[in-house]
C-alpha cells in the first residue's frame, strides 16, 4: 500500500520529466551535476515538483494523487501450511499523500545510486478488503470495509541507476528498486 504509493510518485515524477516531445513543466528545473551541494538542490527541487506533480497536470496527462485511487493491491503470502494470508483490497482512496515531504535525497553519480526518503505525518486507506488465510492454526477470513489512518509514515526509497548515453546526451535509469525498513 505505502510501497504502491511511493512507486507511483517516483514514477510520476520520472514520466512527467520524460513525458514524450513535451518540454519540462516550468516546477521541474534541474540542478547541475557539478554543483557541490548537488543533493541540497536536488532536494528542494524535488519538494517544489512533488508539491505541484500530486495536484496532477492535464498537459502532461497526470492526474491528481491526493486522494490516490487503487484499483486492487494484491498480498499473497503462500507460506507453510500453518502460516499464509492471502489479502485483497479493492477501489481504495489514500488520502494524505499531499503532506508527503522529502527529508532525505542523496544521488550518488559514482556510485550510481539514489538514496530518497519521505515522510508522510497521515495517510488514510478507505476501500473493501478480502482475506483468507491460517496463523498457526486459527484460520483467518473476513471481507468487508476497511479504513486504516497510518501516522508518521517514513519511506525510504533505495535504486541502483544505469548510466545510458543518447543522442549527446547522458541519461540514469532507475534498476534494482527497493524499498528497505527505515
């Protein structure tokens, strides 16, 4: 669910700064690689974007993610047979993910990697929830509404980058995304 929510900001803010024979939104502005507080300005910029990227932007086809609406987010822990959850929720609305703040931005060009980490103070998750599944040797199903208010939610985003040069050119690609415990 948070991990949905983090994928799809990243990759919004990826699309809405490639989004094709469209020039850059004026709340994208680079900093220069050759910077030595590269990362300070990486990060303010990166606020300045994400403020304006989750109120959506027609031109560049982004609709707006505050509330997100998930069609389906799929858990399915086949684990022992004593243990394994399968969970579903369905037409679920995450409110919250506008306070979103980066804290943390750390894009390393030698090592070719990027560190970010945001904090959200309140995410709420309403939708229809489906579960089935066995702890130990209770069995566990139920069906019906969820609503799940999250506080202080810290999410730090880990990718390698792969370094591509087109057209004159340099280009990162995000690879080997993750999502570690913060």
């Amino acid at each position: 669910s948070v991990t949905m929510l983090l994928y799809t900001c990243v990759a919004l803010l990826l699309i809405g700064s490639t989004y094709a024979a469209l020039p850059l939104p004026r709340y994208i502005k680079p900093c220069a690689t050759s910077d030595p507080d590269f990362n300070k300005c990486a990060m303010s910029r990166a606020r300045t974007t994400i403020e304006n990227v989750l109120k959506g932007d027609r031109k560049y086809k982004i609709p707006q993610i505050d509330p997100l609406e998930v069609t389906e987010i799929k858990v399915d822990n086949n684990g022992p047979q004593q243990a394994g959850i399968a969970f579903t929720l369905k037409n679920c609305k995450f409110y919250g993910p506008g306070d979103a703040e980066v804290t943390e931005l750390n894009l390393d060009f030698d090592k070719l990697t990027l560190y970010l980490r945001i904090k959200i103070p309140r995410i709420m998750v309403v939708g229809k929830y489906d579960v089935k599944g066995r702890v130990l040797l209770l069995p566990i199903t139920g069906k019906g509404d969820v609503n799940v208010t999250l506080v202080n939610v810290d999410i730090v985003f880990e990718t390698d980058l792969v370094k591509e040069h087109k057209e004159g050119k340099d280009f990162l690609f995000l690879t080997n995304s993750r999502l570690p415990s913060a």
